[in-house]
C-alpha cells in the first residue's frame, strides 16, 4: 500500500475538501494526471473515486 492509498477514498475526499476547500478538486485533478503519467492503473481508479468524492461533497455545500 502506497501513502497516497492509506485512507480509503471516501476518507481522503473529505480530508481533502477539509485541509483544501474548493481546491480540493484541483489537487485531485492534478494527483489523477500525475498517476495517469506514471501508468498506474490502481491509482488512476483510486483518485478517479477521490476526485468523484470531492465533487459530491462540494456540491452539497
């Protein structure tokens, strides 16, 4: 397990949205396309879910 993996994605979304606020979502864009480069295709599914997270919990703010 990596440690960008630690904490499920549920939990890293909220993290995220709480240290980040609304740029919580460009942190996630940006970990995606940094895994994407690397070919990582647990990774790329696990900040995709992050990303989708992050979304959803800013939209019902």
């Amino acid at each position: 397990m990596s440690d960008w993996d630690a904490l499920p994605p549920d939990e890293m979304a909220e993290h995220l949205v709480a240290s980040h606020g609304r740029s919580a979502f460009l942190f996630a864009t940006d970990a995606l396309e940094l895994i994407v480069e690397k070919q990582d295709e647990n990774g790329e599914r696990y900040w995709l879910e992050v990303r989708k997270r992050v979304a959803e919990i800013l939209a019902d703010r």
